[in-house]
C-alpha cells in the first residue's frame, strides 16, 4: 500500500475515533485498599477516610483531571489496618500508573497522610501506610 496524505488523514482519523470511544476509553477495575498506620493509634471522633486513585503518570496535573475514583468513609474509633475495597467504575481513561493518595481528616483538620507514592494493583491489594500529622 502506498501512502499518501489521504491515507494519512484516513488514518488519523480512524485513531481518533477510537480513543474517544467510551468503551476504550472507560476505566473498570477493583482493588483492595489496606491502610497501615501506628498500630496503637485509633481514629478520633468525626474521623474521615479519604482515598483517591489517580494517575501517577501526571503527578503536575490537577487531581480534579486525573482522579478516576475517590472514596470517603466515617472511621471513627477503628484502629489500623483499615480494608476498604474499591470497585473503580469511570468515563475516564485509565490511569497509565495508577496511584493512591489517602488522608484521614476531623472535620477540615488533617490527622493522617500519606507522603509517598503509593501504586495501586488493579485486581489485587493496594497496601498504604499513614503517618500522623504533628501539630
């Protein structure tokens, strides 16, 4: 076949059909969240968990554009570990690498975080470790 700028643009444009097709573009997975912490620690009262899957790949980006999930969940009095499954269900792409951020807030007050980048195992556990925030 000799190409030539029509097949090109044919081609072209077939590709970009396809990446905007929502069932290629649509992101389905489940993972299992396990969130380490100090085992002594418990949660206070009015605790939140939040998690958020994200792709790594474009850490400079806002999270608004690369969050596929995010989760929140009252915690208050359990202790560590803390297992949260995860049924990922966006229109979005998915994540090149996918990653997880996760926090643990009072109110608007941040009690726990993450400070290292977590990957996320897609069909697997995702394991997290926490540390408190010393005010």
């Amino acid at each position: 076949m000799r190409w030539n700028s029509w097949t090109a643009v044919a081609v072209i444009l077939a590709a970009g059909t396809l990446a905007g097709s929502p069932a290629l573009a649509a992101c389905r997975f489940n993972t299992t969240v396990v969130v380490q912490g100090p085992p002594e620690a418990r949660m206070p009262a009015g605790s939140r968990l939040h998690l958020t899957i994200f792709d790594g790949n474009l850490a400079d980006a806002p999270m608004s554009m690369t969050a596929v999930a995010a989760v929140s969940r009252p915690v208050p009095g359990r202790r560590f570990p803390i297992v949260v499954p995860i049924r990922v269900r966006s229109d979005k792409r998915c994540p090149i690498q996918p990653a997880l951020s996760a926090q643990v807030k009072v109110g608007d007050r941040l009690v726990f975080f993450n400070d290292t980048r977590t990957e996320v195992r897609p069909g697997g556990r995702s394991p997290i470790q926490l540390k408190p925030l010393a005010y």
